[in-house]
C-alpha cells in the first residue's frame, strides 16, 4: 500500500485558531539548555510525516491491550478527528499485521500501534513457583503452563510488521525501543512516542530520539508504564507530573491518567499538553472490544474504588478492586510478564462465566464517567465541553 500523507491543513488551521489553549506548548523555559542539546542531536534522525498539529481534535484513545482497542474503536476515533490506536501488546505479530491492514483499509487518517518493550528476564522464579501453586490449589480445575525465563512478545517481528506498513505514529510501553529499531522506525516515516512516568525517564526518551512523550500520571487506568518492572509508581499528580517534565523537555507532551471532562483537558491542554489520551472513557463505547463484565462493572455499585495492584499481571496496574485483588495482591511477585502468562488462563475463565471477581477490570480514577455510545460521539462530547470550559 503506498506511503500516505497525515497532514491536514484544512483541519489544521481551524483547530489551532480554536485551540488558544494550547498557545503555550512549545514555549521555552531559561532552564533547559544543557537539555536542548539532547533534543537537538535527536532531530537528527527525525522524519515524521504525521505532526500532533495535524489532529482536529486533540485527544487519543489510549492502547488498550487484552481486547479493548479494536480496529472499530481506531477507525472510530482517527475519522472523528482525534487519533486512534492499535493494542499491538500480546498479539502475534500476524494478528497484528491483520488489524493494520484492517484500519489502512478503511480509514486515511492517522493512526497508532503501541508496543510493549521486552523486559529483563526472570530474577526470582521461586517467588513465580510459589505463587503457581497457591493459585493451583484454589483453583484446582486450572491449568498452567511452562514458566518462562524471558518473553519478548515478538518485539522484532512487530517492528518489522509496522515498519512494513508504514504506521504513522508509534507508541512504547514499558522502557524505549533499542536505538537502532527507533532509527528504522524514523526512517519509515513513524512519529514515535514514549509513555514515562516520571522526569527521569522523560529525559531518557529524549536521549533515545523520540517525537513526544506521552505523561503517565497515577491516575492511569491499566499497567503503569515505568521502565522497570520492579519500580514502585511515582504517585504525582498528572497535572503536576506535566508541569515538571514540561520544565526541562520542549518535546510535545501527552497527557494521560485518569481524565474524564472538558475541564480536565482544557486545564492539561492551558497547562503544556499538546494532547491528552484517554482509555477508559471508551471502554463502554459501541466500539469497544471490552468484556460485557468489565463494562458493566465500570457502573456496578459493587465496585466502588480502583486499586495499583500486581496480582494480575507482576506489574503495578489500576483497576476495580475485586475479590481477586483482595485475595492475592498481597502476594504477588514482581515478575511481569511471567505473572501475567500464569492469571492468563483464570482471567479467560472468568470472562467466559462473565465474572467480574475474577477478571482485570483495569481502570482509571474517573471510571464512573465511562458513558455508551458512538466513540466519535465520546470525543466530540469532551472537546465541546472542553471548549466550553475555556470559554466559561
């Protein structure tokens, strides 16, 4: 398929003469010179086609892996103005290179896929064993499989898979791609993004040569993205996260965790951010690939808060605190994704039953806000209300 064009005048300029709240984006700070030399060897191999300016509307759909992020809910999103995503997490490269095709087919808008980087292998495979077991003998019926020393979830053929089909914007989870691969990548006209947590690793994807940053606050539904697995979360604010890393990086930044109104992203927006991202204010759209127990729990009186929790997976993720949460959370290795492979078959189980006690209800903070219907018409919602909110 050829190369396409993202860029959208037509739509560029009316949306930067409606969005004054984002005036302030690339305005520097006296304080970042020893730091703009790392952005400036960068730049040197930097040679997107696709431009967050291009976006009507500035907000993403986050990557949801595990099902969520469906082609639908990427087409949806992308034709409405904003930017959808591909989940490429846990996919075979084959069924991922299916769903690209999928999108590229019905849509000439932009769109993302986000990778998961490979982790270190296995440090503490007794901690694995131990919680094998205890998990075997509460639910005798169960199944596992091999324990793993290391699992890259086929980092190297997904690379190859995006960079044959071109994808316009490419998002990472879990640490920075190698160098060479974000070299490759570039040279295929990908616009890459790094998700961070933290100043630290905003500096560090500087370093490696990316296009943006997508800012991880706590509030974060889902895996948190920190760049080892073992790291406990940084628990600042998003709104305070942005400002920080806003102080020492002139990278656009996106805005992610936990927002649910026009007012939260007029505010990131006046604030540094070029974009937000949302996940679970789509989890209950049409589109949505989410279990029918997971959007019904997102408004079930039963669940009332989100919880970080390693149960499911060895990694620190929020979601709808639930019985197996309460059960096993406590001791949960930190081991990803070997955890996550050995929960893998319970957490199919349960959805099949349609339980949700047994399921990874991943969530952010402002998870009773979820609403149904159409995604395009999720998001025009929240830019009208965000516009609204400038104005008031």
């Amino acid at each position: 398929m050829p190369q396409r064009s993202w860029h959208r005048p037509d739509l560029c300029q009316g949306a930067r003469g409606e969005r004054l709240i984002r005036a302030r984006r690339y305005s520097p700070t006296p304080n970042r010179s020893s730091f703009q030399l790392l952005e400036q060897r960068s730049n040197l191999l930097r040679s997107p086609v696709f431009t967050l300016t291009a976006l009507e509307i500035p907000i993403i759909a986050a990557p949801m892996a595990g099902g969520a992020s469906t082609p639908n809910l990427a087409c949806a999103v992308s034709e409405a103005g904003g930017l959808g995503f591909l989940a490429g997490g846990y996919k075979t490269p084959e069924a991922l290179a299916e769903q690209i095709v999928d999108v590229q087919q019905r849509t000439d808008h932009a769109f993302g896929v986000n990778l998961f980087i490979p982790q270190p292998p296995l440090t503490d495979r007794a901690a694995v064993e131990t919680y094998r077991d205890a998990l075997g003998r509460e639910y005798s019926a169960a199944t596992f499989g091999e324990i793993a020393d290391a699992d890259d979830d086929w980092f190297a053929e997904k690379v190859a898979v995006v960079i044959e089909h071109r994808v316009p914007v490419l998002s990472f989870t879990f640490g920075l791609p190698p160098r060479d691969a974000a070299e490759r990548m570039h040279t295929a006209g990908s616009f890459l993004i790094a998700t961070v947590t933290s100043v630290a690793e905003a500096l560090q994807a500087v370093d490696r040569g990316v296009d943006a940053l997508c800012v991880q606050g706590p509030e974060s539904g889902g895996h948190r993205a920190t760049f080892t697995t073992s790291d406990e979360p940084g628990t600042l604010a998003l709104g305070e996260l942005l400002i920080a890393i806003r102080e020492v990086v002139t990278l656009p930044l996106i805005a992610a965790g936990g927002i649910h109104s026009g007012g939260q992203i007029a505010s990131l927006l006046a604030n540094g951010a070029a974009a937000v991202q949302l996940g679970t204010a789509f989890l209950r759209t049409d589109e949505s690939g989410a279990n029918p127990a997971h959007q019904s729990a997102l408004l079930d009186p039963r669940f009332t808060e989100t919880v970080i929790t390693r149960a499911f997976s060895g990694r620190p993720a929020r979601g709808l605190s639930n019985a197996f949460i309460t059960a096993h959370d406590a001791s949960a290795p930190h081991e990803y994704p070997q955890v996550h492979h050995l929960t893998k078959g319970l957490r199919a189980d349960a959805a099949r039953r349609g339980d949700p006690h047994g399921l990874a209800l991943w969530a952010g903070t402002g998870f009773r806000e979820a609403s149904t219907g159409p995604a395009a018409a999720v998001l025009l919602g929240l830019w009208i209300d965000a516009r609204a909110a400038v104005s008031s």
